[in-house]
C-alpha cells in the first residue's frame, strides 16, 4: 500500500506530467473550471492534487500515459488517489 507522503508526491508528479501536455493541460482546466493561476497557487494542496489524479483515471489512454511517465503500475493511480485527502468521499461507481 502507498503512504501518504508517496501518494502526494506523485500526486505532485502528475500534475507536473500533465502541464507539459497542453492538450490534456487545457482539457483538465476545462473540466476542473481552474486556471494557469489556480494550478499554481493548489499545487501543494492535496485535495486539489486528487482531482488531478482523478483526471488522470478519466480514461485508459490518459492513465497508462500517466503511470508510464511516474514509473508506477496504471492501478496504482487508485491506490494514489486512496490516500489522497478527500477520497473517502469518492463514488466509484
């Protein structure tokens, strides 16, 4: 199991991933309402770095990117986003 400290951090990891990628970058300010600035300021926040984890569980193609690119197995995302402040409300259905 990931501890907590891991899971922010690649946390952390992705959100960094995902802001090289200007596609998925302005997808996930589309879906999420943030902006360059909210990215900026939310970036140690751990609630705000689930939603990024949660964006990056939003499709397989997205995730084995992800996963591939924090040297992590796909289904560790979930076990991430577990540990992650705010995922005890999470619905996985």
């Amino acid at each position: 199991m990931i501890k907590k400290y891991i899971a922010e951090m690649k946390a952390l990891e992705a959100l960094v991933w995902l802001s090289k990628n200007q596609e998925l970058l302005r997808d996930f300010m589309e879906q999420s309402g943030g902006t360059v600035t909210d990215i900026f300021e939310r970036a140690k926040d751990p609630q705000f770095l689930m939603f990024v984890v949660e964006y990056c569980l939003t499709t397989d193609e997205i995730a084995l990117e992800c996963a591939k690119a924090l040297k992590i197995k796909p289904e560790e995302l979930k076990e991430i986003l577990i540990m992650l402040p705010g995922s005890e409300t999470y619905n996985w259905t």
